[in-house]
C-alpha cells in the first residue's frame, strides 16, 4: 500500500473553540465538514489529546472558524502546538458569536457554530456530529487548505542539521539516527509515522 496517496485528500485548516464556565480555548483541526444539509450538519474530528476535545465532550458546542490564506505560522504555533491545559490561549479580545463561544475573527473567512448531536470513539481521536446553528462569512480571503499550509506556511526545517528526523505536520525536528516506533511529535501531537529522515 502507498500510504502518500493519504496525503492527496483534500483538508481545510479550522480553529476549533469551545467554552466552559470563564474558561475559553481552542485549537487546530483540520478534519470539518458539511455531511447534510437537510437538517444542516457537520462533522468535526478532534485528537482526544486537546483540552477543546474535552470542553466540547462536556459543553456539546463549539465554533469552527475556517483559517484563509492570510493566517501565519503564529497562528499554529498558538493554538496548535500549546495546550489550553497549560496556557491561556484566550487573552486577545475575540468576538463571540450567538452560542457564547468565542471565534477568530481575523485571519478567518467564516465562523460556523455547532451543537453536538452524537460522538463517535475512534480511538485516538472523537468524532462529533452537530447541528449547525449559525454562520457568518467574515472575510474574502481563500479558505487555508492543508496542502497550502504544507507548501506556504509551515517554515522549511533547516537544512544544516547532522541526522534526525522532521514532523511533515508542524516541521519539529528529532535529533537522532532512530525514531522511536511510538514517537509522539511533542508540538502537534502526530504520531512517528508523519515523520521523515531529514
Ligand atoms: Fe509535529
């Protein structure tokens, strides 16, 4: 099997909000979409590994906002390769939206809201289906997709470094000849297999 044929599905990139008690946060996804329209539902796939994941698990709501082609490398960095378990991701003003729930207001073209209608386990990650219950276009900017971060906005790792091997998803690098078989990427939290040998 030819796993690189994994990588020729299309991905959006999202920021991921949710808000619990005074506590809000977010985080990076890159599985969301529109399954029916007839009732008007999405799915959004989240690592179990976020503390979003756990709010949403609790709270049942969220807010996706869809990242365009502006948004930077900082961006993922701060709600990508953090946790909101350690740090308060939340302290710029963003906007909420009708739910309560914070979204990203600028490098964003559109915000969704959901209500969880039901959660799949699988495994690492939970699958949520909701109910979309607003949207708003904010901006004209292109949708953020994957294979666009990949070419434009993740830095290139540097070149210079002996033996090691790189994070295809955020470009950390593993100092070292071999990576452990259950290596988990300590800033995106992929697994050894989205590594590559420098
Ligand atoms: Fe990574």
């Amino acid at each position: 099997m030819d796993k690189a044929a994994m990588y020729k599905l299309t991905y959006g990139l999202f920021v991921l909000t949710a808000k619990e008690g005074q506590k809000e946060n977010g985080c990076i996804i890159n599985t969301a979409m529109q399954v029916t329209t007839d009732p008007n539902r999405m799915i959004i796939v989240v690592n179990k590994a976020n503390y979003t994941h756990d709010m949403i698990m609790r709270t049942k709501e969220f807010n996706v906002s869809c990242l365009g082609e502006n948004a930077d490398f900082d961006v993922f960095r701060h709600f990508g390769f953090q946790s909101g378990r350690n740090v308060d991701k939340m302290t710029a003003d963003y906007p909420h939206a009708e739910n309560g729930i914070p979204y990203i207001g600028d490098v964003t073209n559109a915000y969704i809201s959901g209500k969880v209608v039901s959660e799949t386990d699988l495994g690492t990650h939970t699958m949520f289906l909701a109910d979309v219950t607003d949207a708003k276009v904010l901006g004209g900017s292109e949708s953020l997709s994957y294979s666009y971060y990949q070419k434009n906005v993740k830095p290139a790792p540097k070149p210079e470094k002996k033996t090691g091997w790189v994070c295809k998803i955020c470009g950390y690098v593993y100092e070292g000849e071999e990576l452990p078989a259950d290596f988990i990427c300590p800033l995106c939290k992929h697994p050894a297999s989205d590594f590559e040998k420098l």
